[in-house]
C-alpha cells in the first residue's frame, strides 16, 4: 500500500542488469539535503511501529492493527504542506474523510456490486479532489486507501467500530510523533497540477484524470476479478496509483512499467524472505520494518524500487495473517499487470493528453521560474532590501523535478525515437545547469557584500542589474518561442556576474532542442 510520491522516479527503466546496477546506485547516492530522506524514513518506523505497538496493547485484533498502521503510514507520508500548521489541520481532517468512508467499505463489503460501484465513485472523488491542492491530494489517497484496506483485510459492518477506533488511535500516535516526538522541517511540495488554475470543465487536470482512472479502474475491476474472485483488488490498487503525480500518457505508461519492474523483484526478494518467515512474529516484525525504512527513502528517487519494498512487505503481511503461498505472489503479479493494461488503455483513450503537451507545460514553469529569480537578483543588487533571489531559486527544485518526470517517458532507456531522446536530455542538461547557476546566484547575492558602498562595489551592482535584465530577456523570448540574443561579453570575474554569464549562455543554447521539431537531430553545443 504505497504512500504518495512528491518528486521524481527515476526508478528501474530496462530489464539490463547494467541499467539496474546504475538504478541502484543512484537511488544510494542521489542528493539528501540535511538528510532529510533518512530522518524522514528512520520517523515513519518509529510513528508506525509506535501505532501498531499502541493497537495491539490496547488488545485489537491483527486486521485493527494492520489497518491502524496503514493509516499511520498515510498520516506520516502524504500530509505534505508547506507549514505546520497547516499539516496539523490536514491531519486532523483525515479520521473525517476516512471513517466515514470505512463505514461505507465494510457495510456493502457483502454486496458486491454496490462495493464496487462504491469503490469506483470513492476512486473518482480521490482523485478529483487534486483539485484542492495538496490538502485534497493528502485526503483523496486516504479515503481511496481506507476503501482499499477493507477489500484486502476482506472485514464486514461488525467490525466497523474496532477498525474505527484503530485509525483514531493510530492517527492520534502518528500525530504525537510528527509533532511532538520528532518535528521534521520540510522542503517545498511538488507544485501543482499544469493548467489547474485556468482550464475549465473536462480540461480541468484533475476532472480529467478523475475521469482516465476511474476508467482505468472499472477495466482493472472488471478484468481482475475475471483473474480472481478474491484479490481482484491488487488490479484497482495498481491502475489507481500509477495515476498519481502523472499528467501525461508516457508518464502514465512509464509509471506503469515501473510498477511491474519493482513488483516482479519485489516478488524475487518476497520468495526469499517472506516465505521462509512464514509469519514467525520475532523475525517478521524488523523484516517488516526495513521495507517501511525502504518505502519511504526510496520513494522520492525510485517508483520501481518503492514498489519492491511495498511487494515485500505485502508477502510479510500475507504471512501475519497464515495467507502467504507461492501462488499469491504470482497472482500478485498478474493483477498488477492488469492495473498497469487498464492505465495505459485509459490515458489512451479517454481524454487523452500527450507527453509533449505536458512537457512544455513543465517547461515553461520553469523557465518562468529563473525568470522570477533574475527578476529579484536584479532588485536586490539594486539596493532593495525586500527583494529575495532565494525564494524563487528554492521554488525552482521542485519545478525541475515535475519536468524530468514529465520528460520520464523520453528519456527512457527503451525509447525507440533516438532523435527525441536525445533532445530530451540535451533540455534536461541545460535546465540543470540553469537550476545551479541560480542558486549560486542566490547564495552570492545573499551573502555579505565585503564591496558595499566602493566604487568598484557599485559597478559591479550596475554591471548586475544589467545582466539580470539580460537573462530576463532571454527567457521570455524562449516562452515567446523567439531566439533569445547571444550572451554578452565575458565579464570580470565577479562570482555573480560569472553565474549570470552562465545563465546567459545556457538559455541561448537552449532555444534550439527546445524549438525545433521533435524529431530534428540534435547537434553538438
């Protein structure tokens, strides 16, 4: 059951064992300021072993446990907004989403067809309710999961109030420890959905995914259960999930292929750890454990690997509950496939939206983005205090991350179209050198000036001033799809007129991947 992913997947992308090899060590090695990924990860094993610790003492039975953990596990994810406060009331809000909605899950869990066609309306509104930003985002993966948990723990109405008194209890320890025991500081969220703000009625982002997954969702139903009459729900899950953070049909279908990759290893890993244990509490628990641990590092870098974790700790879980049988993980993946087919039939034919579209979507913010941070560059080295390069330049890190994830489906290693993949990453390069260029050009504006008020000092802020203006230029000729001008001459060695320079020179040699037909060879810089 895998909590939601704010940033990029690069994740497994080719069956080649060097492409693993290199996926692994990425997922290792990529960037973790502040190590925030480890303290976030090391966290959610505490707050959620401290929920099913605190259920279980309280003398709930293994399917209240299992269902107050997955709700701590939600809690500690996906409440993802920019200030505490603000995660305080979206936590609050979650036992008013999901309870009732636990009610309805186990009410009609003995009539089939009024479960799924509730389970349809409940896939429809989590999605829909991106609409709300991330607040809705958090509340909308929580109602479909809390739908979710009662299919796959298979409880019916009598158990209703002990599974509600579980969640309450796990949502009360999952707060205690994100706001008590360890308060984390944040990075920024992923932004919004492109064109949410301004697109009316189906072309709304939302009201159209909406749309695309609960098709996909009613095929994945339909199918999954013709596949099996008992864990027909692992189809619904799959083809729900592979819907979130996309906004394109190769995202889509890219998510969907990595889906299979983690499950397929996940299942390798499942048969040689899960079936052993068997369910033997002493070594299932830590097991159980590390895949958390893994679940939540690996999520912001690797969709695939995440997936592995979440397959393994399924099989465990299978195992607490005496289920666990070789034929489960192959049905596991059966039904997974099937998830992944109904996505990429949906994105397809419903509504469709190409890569390209979405991509220069994601494009264009962030360019606008660096636009904004040459903007506030120049006001600052013109003397005014208010102005901040910084906030724009930690804005950007998100940006760039929603771009190479809408990019994903180009620069994946089976892309047949050599030219576009090859003009794919020449955008990516030159946006991640514009992405380093300006926060070198933030932290030299905010450090002190050791010139101020010297002569050498003030031309150097003109000099500035006029760079800034330059690069703000070059980037709206780019959202103009114009030529933007050649960058001036080489300056003194100033650090931020050597950024500026940089920057300069990096959009220029921008304009040609990003204007010319996709299919054009790209040439050399």
């Amino acid at each position: 059951m895998p909590p939601t992913i704010p940033g990029p997947q690069p994740g497994v992308t080719s069956c080649d064992p060097k492409e693993r090899r290199t996926a692994v060590k990425r997922m290792f090695v990529a960037p973790d300021p502040g190590l925030f990924r480890l303290r976030n990860s090391t966290r959610a094993v505490l707050g959620i072993g401290l929920a099913v610790t605190t259920t279980a003492l309280a003398g709930f039975p293994l399917t209240a446990c299992l269902t107050g953990g997955l709700a701590a596990l939600l809690a500690l994810f996906t409440v993802t907004d920019t200030t505490v406060r603000a995660q305080a009331v979206t936590t609050a809000l979650l036992p008013a989403v999901g309870l009732p909605v636990l009610a309805l899950a186990t009410a009609l869990h003995a009539q089939p067809l009024a479960r799924d066609a509730a389970f349809l309306a409940v896939a429809f509104a989590g999605v829909w309710a991106r609409r709300w930003g991330v607040r809705g985002n958090t509340l909308g993966i929580f109602a479909f999961m809390t739908y979710f948990v009662v299919q796959f723990l298979r409880t019916g109405t009598e158990q209703f109030p002990v599974l509600a008194a579980a969640v309450t209890l796990s949502l009360a320890v999952a707060a205690l420890t994100r706001f008590v025991l360890w308060p984390l500081d944040r990075s920024s969220p992923p932004p919004a959905l492109p064109g949410e703000r301004d697109a009316p009625g189906l072309r709304r982002v939302s009201l159209r995914l909406a749309c695309q997954t609960t098709a996909a969702c009613a095929f994945a139903l339909g199918v999954g259960q013709a596949v099996s009459a008992e864990r027909w729900y692992w189809a619904v899950g799959a083809a729900w999930w592979i819907f979130v953070n996309t906004a394109s049909r190769g995202e889509t279908l890219v998510r969907g292929f990595r889906r299979v990759a983690g499950t397929v290893l996940g299942i390798g890993a499942g048969m040689l750890v899960a079936l052993p244990l068997d369910g033997a509490l002493p070594a299932t628990v830590p097991a159980a454990a590390v895949c958390v641990f893994l679940i939540f590092y690996t999520a912001p870098v690797s969709y695939s690997w995440m997936m592995f974790a979440v397959t393994v700790l399924v099989g465990l879980l299978y195992g607490l509950m005496g289920l666990l049988h070789p034929g489960l993980f192959a049905l596991r993946l059966t039904e997974t496939a099937v998830g992944a087919l109904g996505a990429g039939l949906a994105v397809a034919l419903v509504l469709p939206v190409t890569t390209h579209a979405a991509t220069v979507d994601w494009i264009h913010r962030t360019l606008e983005c660096v636009r904004e941070c040459a903007v506030q560059a120049g006001r600052r080295a013109a003397g005014d205090p208010a102005a901040d390069p910084a906030r724009p330049a930690a804005e950007l890190a998100p940006l760039l991350a929603r771009a190479r994830m809408a990019l994903a489906p180009l620069l994946h290693p089976l892309n047949p179209l050599r030219a576009r993949q090859a003009r794919a990453r020449r955008i990516m390069a030159l946006l991640d050198e514009c992405a380093v260029r300006v926060r070198a050009l933030a932290d030299e504006l905010a450090a002190p000036g050791s010139e101020a008020g010297t002569e050498a000092g003030t031309a150097r802020n003109v000099g500035v001033v006029a760079a800034c203006a330059r690069v703000e230029t070059a980037v709206m000729a780019l959202l103009a799809s114009a030529e933007p001008p050649p960058p001036a001459a080489e300056p003194d060695p100033h650090p931020a007129l050597v950024q500026l320079h940089g920057l300069e020179a990096a959009l220029a040699r921008l304009a040609a991947p990003l204007h010319a037909s996709p299919d054009a060879p790209v040439t050399a810089a």
